[in-house]
C-alpha cells in the first residue's frame, strides 16, 4: 500500500511538471475566406512558461506562394497569472490568384543540453475567391422616373450671394494684413535660440544611459527600451521618420523611402532594433558582450549618418532676416 502511494504521488508531480512546461503553437487567419486583392491578419500564437526562451518563427515576403506579406510582424505579449505568457505575432497578408491556400505549419523552436527541440502548429487554410461579375439584362433594365424641371436660376438671385463673397474676402484679406504686421514687428526683435543637432543630442542621450549602467544592474528591458527611444528620436530629428508607433520593420523601410541605402549603417540600426524587440517582447537576455555591441553599433550608427555643420552655418541659422525667414 505504502508503494502504491509513492508511485502515485510521483505520477501526478510529472504530470503536473509537464503541464506546466507544455508550449502550443497555433496559427489563424482572422477570416476563412477573401476575394482577391483583399488584406487578412496572419496571426501565430506561442502559449508557453514564462522562463523558457524559445526561437520565435519568422516570416519574410511570402506565407504561401503567391500569398504575399504586406506587413508585420507585429509583435504582442501577454503575462497571465499562472506563471506562462503568450506571445502573438501578426502579419498582413494578402493574394492575387483565386485558389484554396494552404500554409505550412509554423514552430518555435529550443535549444537545451538534449538537442534541438521544435513545438509546431498545425496547417493554415484561406480560401481566396474572384469576383462574379455578370453582364446586366438589358431586357429587364428599369430606369428611374424623370425628375421635375428646374428653371435657371436669374442673376438677381445670384447677386446677394456675390456681395457677400466680396464682402468676406475683402475682410480677411484685411486680418491677414493685420495679423502678418504684428507679427512681422515681434519677428523684427525675436533671436530664434536653435536647438542642437540631432546627432548632439543622441551622443548625449547614449553618454547617459551609459553612465546609468542600466543593463550591470539587471535592468536589460529598461536598457534596450532606453536605446530605442534614443534611435527613435534620432531618425524622427535626422530623416523626418516618426517611429515611435511602428515596428521595427516598418521604421526601417520607412528610412529606405528616404534615400537611405542598406549599407553597413542600415544594418547596424537593424541589429539594434531586432535585439531590443527579442529583450521586450521574446524575454531573451544577452550577455554583456552582445549588450556592448548593440551600444557601440547604435554610437556607430549615428557617427555615420550625422550632418556636418560649419560654423557659418550654426551662425546664419541663429539670427532671423528681416523678412521673418531663416537663412540657411
């Protein structure tokens, strides 16, 4: 009898153990069915402990052939109380040949002292449709009851309106000519105090955070949310791209619309990104040297791309002209 309990208490701890460590992946598309052309979500979904690192899937360009992918990922995490997290990635998809797509199965995968272990979804299906367009049966066509006759509308009736008009205009040209006088007056007198340049103010940002030591004392989110911020707010002053609210791959192909070239710099900015959404949103924790790294290709970064002013320039953009523009 004594034996008999052991063995059943030891039977509920693995099974228990192994409920706890269970990792599912599951992938939908938010509509069974589309009409070509349209757009769908392609979400994967990874449900698994919150201690575990895991390789998350990655999809680029296409799911399926002829199933192109217009965006994405986006990456989302949820911590439940239970000690397990999931983690969901979405992409935007969409196809341009009728048919029955099926994607392949996507997986997480880990790495342990056993071996390569790989946690797989199961197969996707979306059926895109064509439009059925039919020729109208002229035969059976009804046409709409003609509307009453207007009569043409008279100069007298116009009149009224037209002095109006005149009437308006001549009165804003007037606020305008009075709102410009004013402020030309107060332009006259103002010292426009310029900001420093972008790059300035990122080589002071990355010296602070580096003097907080943020990542030495276990703050690694905190560290890379700290570096992004700065990246941010150094592409948002120097290349006019606002990526506070995008991914990270849309930040970097809204640079490539500006001119940029994937160069060593493009990549150096992209291996920042993706560490940082890793540390963020995949709970991965790099080691000193990678965080080292990441720090001196973000300094790199900006070293590279920042706009050398000469001291006339800083001067001329200092002082207003009289006409109230900015000399450059």
């Amino acid at each position: 009898m004594k034996k008999f309990l052991i063995s059943f208490f030891l039977y509920i701890s693995v099974i228990s153990l192994s409920a706890g460590q269970e990792v599912t992946v599951t992938t939908a598309f938010d509509s069974s069915r589309i009409f070509i052309g349209d757009q769908v979500n392609y979400s994967v979904t990874i449900n698994q402990p919150s201690g575990l690192i895991l390789k998350l899937p990655f999809f680029q360009d296409t799911l399926a052939t002829n199933m192109e992918i217009l965006s994405g990922p986006v990456i989302d995490t949820v911590v439940s109380g239970s000690g397990r997290i999931k983690i969901t990635e979405k992409y935007l998809v969409t196809a341009f040949d009728s048919g029955l797509y099926v994607v392949p199965p996507a997986f997480a995968e880990m790495q342990n002292e056993n071996g390569l272990k790989r946690f797989y979804s199961d197969y996707s299906r979306l059926a895109v449709k064509r439009i059925n367009i039919a020729p109208a049966d002229t035969s059976l066509k009804i046409y709409d009851i003609v509307g009453p006759y207007k009569a043409p509308v008279t100069f007298g009736e116009i009149m009224p309106w037209i002095l109006l008009a005149i009437l308006l205009g001549a009165g804003i040209w007037l606020a305008v000519r009075i709102i410009r006088k004013r402020l030309k007056s107060r332009e006259d007198q103002e010292i426009i105090i310029n900001p420093d340049p972008p790059h300035v103010i990122a080589f002071r940002e990355l010296e602070r955070l580096r003097d907080e030591k943020l990542w030495e004392n276990g703050e690694i989110k905190k560290y890379y949310t700290v570096l992004t911020e700065i990246l941010r707010e150094y592409l948002e002053k120097r290349f006019r791209v606002s990526s506070f609210e995008m991914t990270t791959s849309e930040t970097l192909d809204a640079l490539i619309k500006t001119g940029f070239k994937k160069d060593g710099s493009y990549n150096h900015l992209k291996k920042v990104l993706t560490g940082a959404d890793l540390v963020k949103f995949a709970k991965h924790h790099p080691d000193a040297d990678e965080n080292e790294t990441h720090f001196q290709q973000s300094w790199d970064f900006v070293e590279a791309t920042k706009v050398i002013e000469t001291e006339t320039d800083m001067v001329e953009e200092k002082t207003k002209t009289k006409s109230g523009e900015v000399s450059k």
